[in-house]
C-alpha cells in the first residue's frame, strides 16, 4: 500500500495577486526586511571598531610590528660585503648584478656595482641565506613606492669602492637593518626608528615637493590700435 504524502502547506500562504490584502502585504514585507537589514548596519555603528586606518591611527608603524624574519625589501650594508657573488649565483631571477674590478694604481679590488631589482625579486630569502658575511638581509620595509620602473633597481655602489679584506669577526657591526633603504627611497625616509613616531610626527614629515612646471615666456602679442593714427593715415600726397 503506498503512503499518503500530505499536501504541503505553507505557513505564510500568500494571498492571491492583485489583491487589496496582497499589495499590503508586500508593503508589510518591504517595510520588515529592510528594518531587518539596516538593524544589523546600525548595531555597528555601537561597537568598537575592528578596522584601522593605515597608517595616519595606528600606534606605531606596522614594519616595527612585524617579525624580525620577515623578507621585505632587501638591502646591503656594502661595508660587510666581500663581493663573493654568492647572492648573485644562487638567485634563480639574476635580480642581482655585481661588478668588480682591479685598481690599477692602488693594485686593490673594487666593486663598482651592487644592483637589487626589487621588481623582479621574489623575496625567496635564498641570497639572503647564503650570504655568509650578514651583508645582504631583508629588511622589514614594504612599501616600495616608486614612480618610475627605473628606481626599482636599487644601486648600493654609487661610485667604486674598495672590498673589504677583514674576516668577518673583525667587520663593523652590521647597520640598524632599514637604515641603508631608508636613503635609498624617499618614503622609507619619512620614517625614522631612532625617533619617538607618532602619528602627528608622520603627517609632520616632510614630503619632497613637486617641482613646478616653469611657465615659459610667451612672445608679446601685437597691440591692436582702435584707430589707425595720424602717422599711419596717408597724405594727400600719398593719396590716390
Ligand atoms: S652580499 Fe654577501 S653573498 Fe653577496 S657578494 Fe656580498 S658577501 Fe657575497
Ligand atoms: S630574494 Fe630570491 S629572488 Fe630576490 S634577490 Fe634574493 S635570491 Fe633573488
């Protein structure tokens, strides 16, 4: 014997359309949903908010937050750095381009350029790894903003200089980690860790202004005379 279903009832039967009781209802309805809806939008409006606004209400800025392993942006304290070419080999994206050459004169090697192109670099950390002399690491920098594609290559050599000869016991202590970028890109610049930062401090930094287009001199229009004068004007000689 097959069951019986029982007829499926709605709890909210709708009334027949184009009624007088339907179109209130859906008056009814519209009025409830959105009561509905924007109850939840205001009861935010009441609680503590979970977002900040980067980074004019944060406490502190974020690079000092994150983790001391953290690979951003990469930089070279040159004065460690024994040109080795290690970091160069090993980066499978040759973001890393080192020149060495001999004096001449002094009979003493000199590196003429240490380029990172921060573009093409994926921040694998492999160079950083195989830097045995604590020379090249990554910073906790991020915001890399530049204008052009061209300041994405960092230069560490501005003009040759002469390889280090000390073991690495005996090197300088390696720089605050950010402080060689921090000249490099100007807006790593407006942040200074040595410095006690507040917002207001942020805002108050100064930003390299725009240079203004210089107007160039426009040549002085002729001035139109209403009337000819009387030195234009021809003599009865000259007339007809
Ligand atoms: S940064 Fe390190 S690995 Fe690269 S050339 Fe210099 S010393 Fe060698
Ligand atoms: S982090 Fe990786 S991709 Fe970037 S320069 Fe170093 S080895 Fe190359």
């Amino acid at each position: 014997m097959v069951p019986t279903v029982p007829p499926a009832v709605s709890p909210h039967r709708r009334p027949p359309r184009g009624t007088v009781r339907a179109y209130f209802r859906n008056i009814r309805l519209a009025l409830s949903t959105a009561f509905d809806g924007m109850s939840v939008t205001m009861s935010y409006m009441f609680r503590r908010p979970l977002t900040i606004q980067y980074p004019d209400k944060i406490d502190k800025p974020v690079q000092e937050m994150l983790p001391e392993s953290y690979r951003g942006v990469l930089e070279v304290d040159m004065d460690r750095c024994t040109v080795c070419l290690q970091c160069q080999k090993i980066c499978p994206l040759g973001c890393i381009n080192i020149e060495s050459c001999k004096n001449p004169e002094t009979g003493n090697r000199e590196v003429t350029k240490f380029d990172i192109d921060i573009g093409l670099c994926m921040y694998c950390g492999l160079c950083a790894e195989t830097c045995n002399f604590d020379a090249l690491d990554h910073t906790r920098e991020f915001e890399a903003t530049v204008t052009t594609p061209d300041q994405m290559i960092l230069h560490f050599v501005e003009k040759p200089r002469e390889v280090t000869k000390l073991k690495a016991a005996e090197m300088p202590v390696r720089k605050h980690k950010g402080s060689i970028l921090q000249k490099m890109i100007p807006a790593f610049g407006r942040r200074h860790p040595q410095e006690v930062w507040t917002p207001t401090a942020y805002a108050a930094a100064p930003v390299p202004a725009l240079k203004a287009p210089t107007a160039t001199p426009k040549p002085a229009a002729p001035v139109a005379s209403a009337a000819p004068s009387a030195a234009d004007s021809p003599t009865p000689e000259q007339a007809p």
